[in-house]
C-alpha cells in the first residue's frame, strides 16, 4: 500500500490543502476562498462571458492546475481509464443544480470548512444541511439507487476536457482573452503562477488520495469507513490553526466575509449539494479529478457547474452577503423536488412502481 493510500498519507494530504487555503487567502484570494470549487468555476463562467456579473470574473489557475494536476497524476500512475455513458445527461443536470445549491450557500463543501475553520458559524448550519442532504442520499442507496454503469471509452474521449482546460491555461497567461473583474471577490487573487502550482498540488493529492469531502461523510455513514473523512477533518484542523496564527479567525455568525446570515437557505443549499452530491458519487472536487483522470461523465457534470453558475448570475439565483433573493429560494425548493423524484425513478421505488403499471396494462 502506497503512503497515499493510508491513514497518515490522507491526514497529511488534508493538512496540506488546510494550509495552502490559507496561504491563497494571505497572498490575495477573496477571504475564507482559498479554494473553492463552486466558486472558481462561476469565476471561470464569468471569465468566459457566460454571465456578466462583473465582480466575479477570472480565470482562475487553481482549478485549472487541480484539473491537469489530476490528469497528469492520473497519466503517471497509469489510472487515466475513459469511461462513461452512466445516466449522462441526468449528470449535468444534477451538476447544474448542485451549483444552484452551492452559490446560494455561497460557497461548495471544500469553502464550507474553509469559513467553518475560520470561525464561520454561518458554515456550521451549511454542514449540517450537507450531513442530511448526504443522509438522504444514503436513504436511497440503501434502497437500490443507481446512474447505471458507465463503459470503457476512447482514450481521445478522455483528453477532451483536459486539453480544453490547457488552452485555457495559455491563454490565460497573458493574451488579456478572457474577461478580469476590476472589483470584488474576482479583482482578488494570489500570483498567477502560485495559484497554479497550489492548484497542481491539490489535483496531484485529491488524485492519489480520493480525498472527497461528501464521500467521506457518506462512508462513515454507510460503512462505518472514516478513511476519507479522516482528509475531512484534517482540513478543517489545519485551516483553523492556520487562521489563528495569521489572525483570520473570526467566531460568529455576523459580519463574514462573503457570507450571508439566512440560515435556512445556507441549510437547504448545502441539502442540495449533499443529496446531489452523492448521486453523482462525489463532491465537486471529486469530479474535477474524475474528469481529470478521464470520466467523461465527470466531465459533463463539471459543464453543468459551469452552466448552473452562468444561469445563477444571469437570472438572480446566486446569492450575496446582503441574503438570498427570490430567485434563488425558489430554484433550491425546485432542485430538492426534482432530486427526489430522480431518487424515486432510479431506485427500487421506481422499478417497483413501473412493475406495477407493467402489471396493470397486461391485465388490462
């Protein structure tokens, strides 16, 4: 067994990612957004003109870097497998709507222990609705849930994706292409070049580790396996102690930086991300590596986040730190409705009812 794949190989890979977090914020990324998946893919959407909320447009290199540091792992370590075809399309839906539920929390689950370690109670009730979301899912994983199987692809298939996010890298080297936001959270960021190693550090231990932050409360729950959430807690250790040296920690509810204080909504967006999270089988960390490493569904689900961020910013759904609009209160009921009835289809639920309505038409 390879120290990664041990105990003490994912408690270091946590404590790691805990401190590079930090380190992002103390050399310029927005405060409590180190890293943040939900985040610099709505980023990227802006940077890409697909919305135009002006404060929150960049390219950001950590989630390229997290991307081609997967992908470049993945090559070495001869574990690059194309695969897909599992319920592709319900994927990017599902992927869209677990973005809705993460901009409306502000933040995905990786952010969520970055604020929570930063003394950010907002944070603690977001976990709390990511738990139950989990739990949920959990629910219907025990009673047959499934996306099907997905089947070996080409190798060319594979590439798609991590080619693209190459382009992007060289152009968002210097070309000036892409849209740079002049204030707010996307005018803030650490060196080009340190986010990029930072971002290809992160995608090289997320890769070797499994590290996935909704997979490890599931299997905690679901197989009383702490593995995985040993990286969990790890990341929340290292960005708490981190914060309180460079006094960045800040306990309460109020004030917060890019945080709002409507407790239901940071419950219900986390729910969402939870439940969709483990349909999909991971956070979105965990799918930025799987595209990395060749799953093109991973890969179609990371174009979900980009689409749900772009329609998020388009249509008033994102939240702010003044709370949650309409718009957004109404698209996390929606997606929680349409997550369960995906549940009920795709599990024996489903199969029992369309057996029923099978028998029902023969006896007709």
């Amino acid at each position: 067994m390879s120290f990664f794949s041990s105990r003490s190989g994912m408690i270091f890979s946590g404590l790691l990612v805990g401190v590079m977090a930090v380190f992002l914020v103390l050399m310029g990324n927005p405060a409590n957004m180190g890293v943040c998946i939900a985040c610099f893919y709505r980023d990227v959407a802006g940077a890409l003109g697909f919305h135009q909320a002006a404060t929150v447009q960049y390219m950001r290199p950590e989630i390229l870097g997290i991307m081609l540091g997967a992908f470049i792992t993945s090559l070495v370590a001869r574990e690059f497998k194309p695969q897909g075809g599992s319920s592709t399309m319900l994927r990017f839906f599902i992927g869209v709507m677990v973005m809705f539920g993460a901009l409306v929390f502000l933040g995905c689950p990786l952010r969520m222990l970055l604020r929570l370690g930063a003394g950010d109670l907002n944070a603690f009730v977001a976990l709390i609705g990511f738990i139950a979301g989990i739990l949920t899912g959990i629910y219907f994983l025990k009673n047959g849930f499934t996306l099907n199987r997905a089947y070996n692809q080409s190798s060319a298939t594979g590439y798609v994706l991590p080619v693209i996010f190459v382009i992007f890298l060289v152009l968002a080297g210097g070309t000036g292409i892409f849209k740079v936001s002049t204030e707010g959270p996307g005018s803030l960021h650490a060196p080009f070049l340190i986010s990029l190693i930072v971002g290809l550090i992160v995608g090289f231990l997320a890769q070797r580790t499994r590290l996935c932050i909704a997979g490890g409360i599931r299997d905690a729950f679901l197989i009383r396996d702490f593995h995985l959430v040993s990286g969990f807690l790890a990341i929340l250790i290292a960005t708490m102690v981190m914060n309180l040296i460079f006094g960045k920690f800040k306990l309460g509810f109020a004030e917060q930086p890019i945080a709002h204080t409507s407790h239901l909504w940071n419950f219900l967006g986390l729910y969402v991300v939870g439940l969709g999270a483990t349909f999909l089988g991971g956070c979105p960390l965990r799918q930025t590596v799987l595209a990395g490493q060749g799953n093109v569904d991973s890969a179609v689900t990371i174009i979900g986040f980009i689409v749900g961020a772009a329609l998020a910013h388009n249509f008033g759904i994102a939240a702010s730190p003044k709370g949650v609009g309409m718009a957004g209160q109404y698209i996390v009921v929606i997606s929680i409705v349409l997550l369960f009835i995906i549940g009920f289809i795709h599990s024996k639920f489903g199969a029992a009812f369309n057996s029923t309505q099978k028998q029902a038409s023969i006896n007709r």
